[in-house]
C-alpha cells in the first residue's frame, strides 16, 4: 500500500500505467509467500517442543509467547527466530513507509495549491493511521523484554465480579 500511495501521489499520471494489474498481484504473491514461509518457520519451531507439564494457554489465543511459557524444553531458539524476523520484517515494513512518505511529502511540498496539498494529504492519512495502529500494537505486543512479559496482563478476570 505505501508503493500504491506513493505512485498515486507522486506520478498520478502515470499511474494506471505503474500499478497494473500484475504489478499488484506480484506485490500480494511476494507479501503472501513471505508470510506464508515466517508462519512455517515459527511452526516448524513450535513443533520441536515438548509440552509435558500444563496444556492449558492462559492466553487469548494461542501464540507464541503463551506457548513458550508452558513449553517444558528450551524456548531461546524459538524466541531467537521471533525476535530476528519480527524485527526484519516490522523494520523492513515501517522503512518501506517512511521512504514512500519522504517521496510523497517532496512531491506535495512542490504543489502550489493549498486545497491540492489538502486532498493529497488527507488520502494518506486515514491509511497512516491505519499503519500507525498496526505496527504500534506489534511493537508493544511483541517486542518487550521477556523479564516484563506476563500472560495475565490486560485480561479481564472472572467477569462476574463485575457485576
């Protein structure tokens, strides 16, 4: 999306002619495939380990961490691999933004009309904030230390103590 945005504001007239349908569907093939093979990577990992003591993920769903807890064999391989990958891929994604943006914002500082300048960058906002919020709740979710991770933290106990 930041390659989208960046060629709709950037080369507008050129456009249809950048973004063609296969241009897209490589885009999607490449991001999926890449997906695809971090998810098997972590699987293959996860399925090396040994779970004799607890069965039960306090958790909400079952990831990684939650699973590292109740694994009775070494994690530090596995949580080597979440850490390497989870930070080449979120910083190779918010770099990917952050070189679209710098592109976008010269193109848009060289428009002379204001109500332009408005339109190009209200189209980028909604699709920041949207980025913003991803990869704000990957960051806080899955790169803190081990030592200040809990699986009780954020979640509701007993809701009927509530009432």
């Amino acid at each position: 999306m930041a390659y989208d945005q960046c060629v709709a504001i950037c080369k507008p007239l050129l456009y249809p002619a950048i973004m063609t349908k296969a241009v897209c569907w490589r885009l999607v093939k490449g991001l999926y495939s890449l997906a695809f093979l971090n998810s098997l990577l972590h699987t293959s990992g996860l399925l090396k380990l040994s779970f004799c003591s607890s069965n039960v993920v306090n958790h909400f769903f079952c990831d990684n961490s939650p699973l590292f807890q109740i694994s009775s064999s070494s994690t530090a391989l596995n949580e080597l691999l979440v850490i390497i990958f989870g930070n080449l891929f979120v910083m190779s994604s918010i770099i990917t933004v952050l070189i679209s943006y710098v592109f976008i914002i010269l193109t848009v500082v060289r428009i002379c009309s204001k109500e332009r300048k408005y339109k190009a960058f209200s189209t980028c906002t909604s699709y920041l904030m949207a980025v913003f919020l991803f990869h704000g709740t990957i960051v806080f979710m899955y790169f803190q230390p081990a030592n200040n991770f809990s699986l009780d933290k954020d979640k509701l106990h007993h809701c009927s103590t509530l009432w």
